[in-house]
C-alpha cells in the first residue's frame, strides 16, 4: 500500500512538472492566430493602436546617410554636375556648348559618366557611341557611325571601349579613365 501511494504521489509531480514546463514553452512561443500581434504584446486594450515597428520589410533598411551614392553626403548630384561642367570644358573632355548634367542624364552613376567621358576624350572615341554602349540608352544624336546595335544591352566601360575600337589596350584604357573620374570628383569635394 505505501509502495503504490509513493508511485501514485511521485506520478502527479512529475505530471504537474511536466505540465508547467510545457505550458511556458507555450507561452514562449507566443499565441497564435487573428490577433496574436496584439495578445503577444500583453496589451488588450492596444487593438486599436498600431505598433512603432513597420511591417513592411522596405522600412527595415536604413538609408545610410553618409555614403557617396546618398544625395545629403556632399550635395545633390545636380550641384556636382554645376561644380564639374568648367573643370570638364577647361581640360577639354566636355565641349564648350555641353554641360556636365546633359552628358550624364542617361548614366545612374556619376562616376561611370566622367569615366566614360575620359575615355572617349583620351581614345579619340564619340561619346554619344560610348554612352550609348555604356548604358543601352540610345538618344536622339546621330549614332549612324557607331558599331553598337541598336536595343543592345548595357556594357562595361571595358567591353565598349573594345567595340569602339578594337585595337585600343580596353583594359588599361578603362583604369585610366576610372582613376581620371575619381581625381575629378575628388577635386571639387565630391
């Protein structure tokens, strides 16, 4: 008799036991279903009020501020372009009835444009070729004499330089360009 009352006693802790630590995984995991938001935030009374947290996941990326791509870095790109268009004249990659803004509407990068246009200057190249190959945007300049095909994709400032004018060191002619356009952005503050 005292042995089956041990078992008996010894069965409803471990029972009990087991039922409480299963009842806080439970609650741990948090409830579930319409509503669940607002019952695991322990305040019925907040069914009306919205969280501080966004649920769209496009608000979760924070806008970083400080980098070269973001306009409040060192001023807008339109004031870059302003800054650029005498220093581009005067070293003569840019004609003098251009202007920097004009040039590089088509390119999403600024630094791909005045690379683009160092290259063109430095290879002899037109420009309106190269930018055409550059960013598969094709204006309204006469590009009879140019080789990219029309609706051709986007390429490397590499690649269109080699289609430009195979003969050329594509390669090398690109770094020289690139380190051209980061001088330049570098002189004005950029």
């Amino acid at each position: 008799m005292k042995r089956s009352f041990l078992v008996v006693a010894v069965l409803i802790v471990s029972v009990s036991v087991f039922l409480t630590v299963g009842a806080e995984r439970a609650g741990a995991q948090g409830p579930a279903g319409a509503g669940a938001s607002t019952a695991a935030q322990g305040n019925s009374k907040s069914s009306g009020s919205h969280s501080s947290h966004s649920l769209n996941p496009i608000k979760w990326v924070k806008k970083d501020k400080g980098s070269k791509n973001s306009p409040d870095s060192n001023g807008s790109r339109s004031d870059i372009e302003k800054k650029l268009t005498p220093k581009l004249q005067a070293q003569g990659v840019l004609p003098a009835n251009s202007n920097a803004t004009e040039a590089c509407a088509s390119f999403v990068a600024l630094n791909e444009c005045l690379a683009a246009l160092h290259a063109s200057r430095n290879l002899g190249l037109d420009f309106n070729c190269l930018r055409a190959s550059v960013t598969g945007v094709h204006s309204n300049a006469d590009m009879s004499g140019c080789k990219a095909a029309d609706g051709e994709k986007a390429q490397s400032l590499n690649k269109a330089i080699h289609l430009l004018n195979p003969g050329a060191d594509a390669k090398g002619a690109t770094k020289t360009a690139e380190q051209q356009a980061k001088d330049d952005l570098k002189d004005i503050g950029a």
